[in-house]
C-alpha cells in the first residue's frame, strides 16, 4: 500500500476515534481518581478480610463481588454522577461491549498504520542538504 493511502487512512481513523476515546480516558480517569479518593479516606483503618476488601473495592451493583457495600457513604448526587459515569464506561450490555471491542481493534489498525508509515519513511532514500550560502 502507498503511503499516502495509509496516511489518509490513518488521517481518518484517527479523526473518527478522536471524540470516542476522549470519553472513554475521562470518565475512566474521573472513576479512577474517585476510586484513589475513596482509599486515601480508609487510609487509617485496619485491612478487612478478603471478602469485605472486595464488597469495599466495587461500587454496588457493579462487578462480581458480593453485596457492594460501599462505606464511604457518598451524596445521592456524587452516587448519581459516578452510576452514570460507570455505565458510560463500563455499561451498554452486548452494544458497550461491542463498542468497546471495536474501539480496541481501531487503536491496534491505528499502531498497525503508525508503524507502517514509520517504516515507509524510514527506506525513504535521504536527501542530500544542500548548503547554505
């Protein structure tokens, strides 16, 4: 394939992946902080046993853990806000995993492209400079 057509096709994978992925990384960085926030709270307590680390470590409702008892205790809001951010990230059923399967699979074509276009540059034959007068 030439470069150009892998630069173009690179172009507009990227462009269409662009809004996507901008929402998977911040909502996935907003639950991750929240998750580090809700530990630094806990900081002082004692280790719980295994079972009511893994009840503490997922919100409820989500994951395989048992009950989901969540002892921080957040607002209905801050709960309503993280629900939402939760199904954005991790939600959707068969079409969120679908749509996450697929967005992983256009990350790889845009390395697999990257790579080819940096090797197609790479056998270029080098231009002599010129010298400058």
């Amino acid at each position: 394939m030439k470069e150009a057509n892998l630069r173009k096709w690179h172009r507009q994978i990227g462009i269409g992946l662009a809004f996507f992925l901008v929402v998977q990384v911040a909502t996935g960085l907003v639950l991750t902080i929240g998750d580090l926030q809700r530990l630094h709270s806990h900081a002082g307590e004692p280790l719980p046993s295994r079972q009511h680390a893994q009840d503490w470590a997922l919100p409820s409702g989500h994951g395989e853990a048992g009950s989901g008892t969540d002892h921080s205790e957040p607002s209905s809001q801050a709960s309503s806000i993280s629900g939402l951010l939760m199904t954005i990230h991790h939600g959707g059923g068969v079409m969120g995993t679908a749509y996450r399967l697929v967005l992983g699979l256009a990350i790889l074509v845009q390395i697999v492209l990257g790579v080819l276009i940096f090797a197609k540059m790479r056998a270029r034959p080098n231009k002599p400079r010129r010298k400058k007068r």
